[in-house]
C-alpha cells in the first residue's frame, strides 16, 4: 500500500488585500500539511501546481518554502510536484531549482517510484497547445499508477480539459487523477479511474467559504481519498437583508454578532433597506478588531420619478458598443472579465493579469492587434445580441485562483514563446 498526501494551490507569497499578515497565513498553511505528513509518516507529499501565487516570488517567500522543504527531506517525505499557472516561466522553473537541491522531484512522462505506485506529472499547458500533447507516458512496473495535473478538467466547474480524451489517449492506465487548479474539493469516478481536485490550503477569493485542507490518498486494492481539514485564519460570512427602513445601524448590529478578532470579515448587503456606505462598516470592523472587512452593496437603486429608458437590455447596448470599437481579441477578453464574468470583485486585477499572461504563453501576437470594428445597421442593441463577445478562457472560482477560479498572477513579457509543450518541461 502507498499513502500520499494530495495538496496544491498553496499560492505562497500572496498578499491578500494587500495584507502582510495573509501573505504568512498561505505560508503557515503550507507548513501545517508538511508538518501532518511527517506527523503521519506518509509515503510522500503530492503537490499538484501553484506552489508559488506568482511566477516571481519575493525572498521571503523562497526562503519561506525551502525551509518546509528541508523539514520534508530531513524526516524522508519525498516532495512530488508539478507546475501551475501561476508559477510557470518560460525557463528553468522555480521547482527545478528545489530538484537540484536534493528537496524536491518535478513530476513528468517518467515514473517516479513510491511504495507500489508510480507518479506522473503533467505541468498546466495553455488551452491553444493541447492539441499537440501525445499523453505518451513511459511504462511503469509499479501495482499502481497516478497522475498529477494543473488545470480545469471535466467533469467540474468551468472545465476547458477533457479528461476522458485524456484517459482514452494515455499510455498508461492511471488508477487515480490527482489535480489542482480548482480550489474547491472534488472527486469523481471516470472510466474506473477516480479524478480528484484536493481544493487550495487557504482561502485565496471570499468566494471559497469552504473550510481549507487537502486529501489523504491510499493505494491498496481499491483506491481511498479522504478529505482532512486545515485550521486558517477565520473568515466571518455576514449576509444582511435589510427589510424597509433598514440602514447602516441593522447592518452593524448584524456584524457585531459575530467574534471579528483577527477574522477576515466579508459583509454582503441585500433587500430593501436604506444604503449602506461600505466605509462605515468597515471601519466598524476593524474598531472590533478584524484584520481586515470587506462590504459589498450592489443593490439597485430605484428611481420613482417619470423618467422613461427605453433600453431593450443595458449590456446588449454596451456590447454593441464594444463591437464598434475594434478592440484586440486580449482588449475584449480583459472587458469581459472586469465587466461581464462572474469573477469576484476582488480578484479582477489577479484574473486580468491571468488571462493576460496566458496570452502571452500562447505566442499568438495576433491577440494584441486591433480588430476590424463592426458595422451596425442603426437597429437596436437587441438586434446584435445574438453576437456577444465571449472570453477565450473560462472563469474559475478562484482564483484563481476557482480557481477560480481562479484564478491570478502577473502579466510577464517573457511567458510567451513559441516552444512546443512537453509533458514533463512545459516552457
């Protein structure tokens, strides 16, 4: 029997609402999952991308991960991983620096031998170079065999990868999928294979309310995924209907049934009440000591004057507008997710930058170049409806970081390139 713990997502380094105090809870959540695999002897610790929440990681934050990394290499927990989106460079990645120090292995098309099962690694490829991947993985000896990949795959929220092509295709009959990307928990069974996202060790979108942790695998006769929780900061979910007449003093009554002491405090405003400046209650929160709030109003304003707005549907209007403008495909890709996506408004700057680099790591210079507008005919904006403009990649919960999805990092002009994808040296 072979018995690994499944982790990913960690997003080290990440300054969450722009707060020192969130960028060491990633790391602190990272240091308890190695501390429970030495604590659990486990045959090795699986990390399925996104180590890093940026391809460009402050010292503190290497420094940070070599020292969980040298915890795991002095008490014998080989370190398994791949890479993800965030952390990818179009050179030698921040992993194989940890491989050359003797304190981790890059998973690839080559197995890579614990207990009785052989691991496989499949770094996160753009969606646009698929197509050139052959899932020609070298043939193992091993009772049994996984594989650990980043990216959104079927059959779960906001999947752009199939996986069934991707089993069918394979060299190598896999008895488990062990994926990251999606920071929610998921598994399923497909073609006798169980697929299984270990969601992400903190809590990078106030999207993500379910509590942090990862899996606990074991390979014996059948396969067993367990899922175990992760102690994080807390974060306090406030919903607040407010009934006719109702303000900022029901709103605060309602914060301040809760403990907010170190808490991230997430405060969402809904009904008919009077509006809310979100800066009071903000400002409440911190005076009961949160680390940090956060307060959403988007409720409508309605208007009981005679005014009369005949728009047949304000964003079939914007997107008509859009069309005439003859944005660059990545220009109309950024305008859907900053105004159309279902991406958190807190994580729209990450998941730009997102998208933005995958652009970039898809070498298609055609992306940024100024499309021909379109002609209208003068009808109305419903008329052209039937033509909206969509994003290239899907929105994670995240995310990214999704994941989020989510996803979240910066935009670098060295990502592109034209190299051909590899399973094992994705570039």
């Amino acid at each position: 029997m072979t018995r690994v713990i499944h982790t990913g997502d960690t997003h080290l380094g990440y300054r969450q609402y722009h707060r020192p105090e969130r960028r060491e809870d990633f790391l602190d959540a990272f240091r308890r999952v190695a501390e429970d695999a030495v604590e659990d002897d486990v045959d090795a610790l699986v990390h399925a991308g996104d180590l890093f929440h940026d391809r460009r990681p402050d010292l503190p934050d290497i420094l940070g991960t070599l020292s969980v990394l040298r915890d795991l290499a002095a008490a014998d927990v080989p370190f398994l991983a791949i890479v993800g989106n965030h952390e990818t460079k179009r050179d030698a990645q921040w992993l194989d620096l940890f491989e050359s120090l003797g304190l981790a292995t890059r998973l690839s098309d080559d197995p890579v031998t614990v207990g009785d099962t052989a691991f496989y690694g499949l770094d996160f490829v753009p969606r646009s170079q698929r197509e050139d991947l052959d899932y020609d993985f070298e043939p193992h000896d091993a009772a049994h065999s996984a594989l650990v990949a980043h990216g959104l795959f079927e059959p779960f929220d906001y999947a752009d990868w199939d996986t069934e092509h991707l089993l069918d295709e394979a060299s190598v009959d896999f008895d488990a999928v062990l994926l990251g990307d999606n920071h929610k928990p998921q598994k399923t069974e497909l073609e006798d294979t169980w697929v299984t996202y270990c969601g992400s060790t903190e809590r990078a979108s106030a999207d993500e309310r379910e509590d942090r942790g990862y899996n606990i695998v074991e390979f014996a006769d059948q396969v067993s995924i367990r899922r175990r929780g992760l102690p994080t900061r807390e974060f306090v979910f406030v919903e607040v209907e407010l009934g006719e007449s109702e303000g900022i003093e029901r709103v605060r009554e309602r914060v301040g049934q809760h403990d907010l002491e170190d808490a991230v405090v997430v405060v969402h405003v809904g009904g008919e009440g009077d509006p809310v400046a979100p800066a009071s209650i903000e400002e409440y929160a911190d005076e009961e000591g949160a680390l940090v709030a956060r307060v959403t109003d988007h409720r409508e304003v309605t208007d009981s004057g005679e005014i009369d707005v005949n728009f047949a549907d304000p964003d079939d209007a914007v997107a008509e507008r859009i069309r005439e403008m003859g944005l660059s495909r990545a220009a109309r890709d950024i305008d859907e997710t900053v105004r159309a996506s279902k991406t958190a408004d807190s994580n729209v700057t990450d998941e730009v930058e997102r998208r933005v680099r995958d652009i970039l790591d898809e070498g298609d210079d055609t992306a940024f170049q100024s499309a021909e507008p379109e002609a209208t005919d003068g009808d109305s904006a419903a008329d052209d409806a039937a033509e909206p403009v969509q994003a290239e990649e899907p929105t994670k919960t995240d995310g990214g970081d999704t994941g989020g999805k989510s996803t979240n990092a910066d935009a670098d002009p060295d990502a592109g390139g034209n190299d051909q994808p590899s399973l094992g040296d994705f570039e």
